[in-house]
C-alpha cells in the first residue's frame, strides 16, 4: 500500500531538533577527516590509521550537516507558509514530504539506528531483506562494478557487492575529502569485508580516486527518504549529493542512461505524491525499488540528469567540495567559457519571518 503524506500541507509543521540561534560550521570549515597516529592498524604507505579519532570527526561533522538541513528545511517550510499560494517555494514542498516520512517512520517503529532518522537517509526494518531482493536481480548478478552510497539501510548492499567478488565504488562522506572510494575484494582478507562496507572501513581500505580514473559502472544504488513506484520519482535527504555524483559519474563516461539506478527502502516509503512537474533537471530517477517484500520495476519516464547543471549549484555549495572546484576549473579550461552559478543558498533573514 502506498501511502499519501500531504495530506494537511498548510499544517505548520516545526523542527525541534535544535536551536536555531546556535552558531553552524560548514563542513567545508572543518579540517580533514584523515589523521595518523601509532596505535593503530597500518594503512598502506606506512602510517597509522585512526579509527577511533576517524569516525568521532566523521561523526562530528555529520552531526553539524543535519543541523544546517534542519534549520533550512524549518525556514523554506515557513517561508513557504508566509507566501501567497502563487509565491510557492520551490523547495518547501519536498521538505514536508520528508518531515512526513520521518515521523511516521519513527512513530510506527519502522526505523532502526541511527535515530531519530531525520535529516538521514533512514534506516529501516528489513534493509538485510531488501538488500537481498536486490542481489537477486540480474543487474546486480551481472554487474562488475556496483555504486553504492554509504548509508546505514545499504550496508548489506556493500558487504554482498564485495563478497560476491565485485568492485564497489562508494564516495566519501559527503565528499568532504575527496571523491569516490574503490574497494575489491581481491585486497581484503575475508575479516575485514564487514569493516571495510563501513565509513571507516572504506577509509581504511578503500583506493580513492580521482576524475580521471578510468572505469565503467554498471549498476547505481542509491538510498532514498521516499519513492513513488509509478513514476520512479525518489527524494534523498535534501543535501542534493546523489545528483552531484551521477553527474559527475556522467562527465567521467562511467554511466549513461542505460546505467540502471535501483533504491532499497521500507514498504512504507512508497509514496503516490510526488509531482512530476515540481521535480528539479538534476534529480535522479530510480528504475528499480527494491523493499523487503517486493521488487518494482517503474519503467520511470523521467529523464536521467546528463551532467552538472551549473546553473543550479550554489557558490555555497561549490565552495564546500574541492573536486567539484576541480571538474569547474578544468571545464572552464578547456572550453574557454566561464560556467553559471546558481542562486545562493543563504538561509533566509528570521527577522523577517511571521510567527504563527
């Protein structure tokens, strides 16, 4: 059963979670993830790799990410609510869908840890179950190379790409330091497979790679907040990082459009409202939905993005990830041409705001 979340959409939907008056670093202010020590296992160029002091940073900068999602999510949602009903905002739409999706997750106790899910790609009871639909699918039987992101609910997903002999490339958080990690099973001994389909084990093991590498992927897994199985309409969390990728991914010549694009989810994910005619050039449709009792094949009819809409990417963002800096100055290189900006994605004023 689908289920319907907009319902009630003029409600005055709040965010608790955290204060607003609250100083936020960007992650892009933050030193890198990567520290060295002697106390703990060897990386390959001799050093010492600090898990403990990896993942507290890891999760630190996690951490000051949702903060900055909530409080935009809060303020579009308001802003929105303040606007005349021709001045909608662009974006408010698919925040209270999300807000939705992760209260009722957590209020039915469909979600598992992390929690709360909110501002995550949610965890979800039956991922092992979903993940092994998915592996039960010829696109992943016979792919060589598999793209996953690095999310909790798609964990099983990176342990059955690995222990089925492939190579999966996954990028790194929020790709903060870097770009994508490749990871193969030929250089892991089998106790270390269920580390390395983890932030830090992916780190540890993982070879990162750079805009040149050569390679071809065959088949993308994304994770999702909710997906609508008739037309493969799907929304992540709101940072807009599994656009980044593909299109990235598409410049590189690894995917193309017949690159198929499978999501795992909860049931209760399944969404029927999300419109078609509000969706963004740079979201990514999905062509397989993978849940715990069924597999959906959307034979989606919207266009997968072709690149980079430049256009659409804030300066903000931009400054926040070095290797989109890097593909911006080589495209301007070699075409000569300077690259658009998109509008900024400074927060709107609170002194300007109605109170309700």
């Amino acid at each position: 059963m689908m289920i319907r979340l907009s319902s009630g959409i003029g409600a005055s939907p709040r965010f608790q979670l955290f204060n607003p008056h609250k100083p936020i670093p960007l992650p892009a202010q933050t030193a890198p993830l990567m520290k060295k020590t002697k106390n703990f296992s060897k990386t390959g160029d001799g050093d010492a790799f600090d898990a403990a002091a990896y993942e507290s940073e890891r999760l630190s900068l996690d951490a000051a990410a949702m903060e900055v999602m909530a409080e935009t999510a809060r303020k579009e949602i308001e802003s929105d609510q303040d606007n005349d009903d021709d001045e909608e905002d662009p974006k408010a739409w698919k925040w209270i869908i999300r807000k939705k999706m992760w209260d009722l997750m957590e209020a039915r106790n469909y979600a598992m840890n992390p929690r709360p899910v909110h501002h995550r790609i949610p965890n979800f009871v039956g991922a092992p179950a979903a993940a092994a639909k998915l592996a039960e699918l010829d696109a992943f039987r016979m792919a060589n190379v598999v793209k996953v992101n690095p999310d909790s609910p798609q964990k099983q997903i990176r342990f059955l790409t690995l222990s089925g002999e492939k190579k999966l490339l996954t990028p790194q958080p929020r790709l903060r330091t870097g770009f994508f990690s490749v990871l193969e099973s030929d250089f892991l001994k089998p106790e270390t497979i269920r580390e390395a389909c983890t932030s830090v084990g992916v780190a540890k093991y993982g070879r990162a790679i750079g805009l040149d590498e050569k390679i071809k992927v065959h088949l993308i897994v994304l994770g999702s907040v909710a997906v609508n199985p008739q037309t493969g309409a799907r929304l992540g969390k709101g940072e807009g990082f599994a656009e980044l990728e593909y299109g990235m991914l598409r410049y590189m010549g690894a995917i193309d459009d017949s690159t198929p694009v499978v999501t795992t989810i909860h049931d209760c994910q399944l969404v029927d409202d999300i419109p078609l005619e509000k969706l963004a050039i740079h979201d990514v449709p999905v062509d397989i939905i993978c849940t715990p009792t069924r597999v959906i094949f959307t034979n989606t009819p919207i266009p997968k993005p072709q690149g980079i809409y430049w256009d659409k990417l804030s300066p903000e963002k931009l400054q926040q990830i070095r290797i989109l800096r890097e593909l911006k100055r080589r495209l301007e290189k070699e075409t000569g041409c300077k690259l658009p900006t998109g509008p900024s994605e400074k927060l709107p004023p609170t002194a300007d705001r109605k109170r309700r």
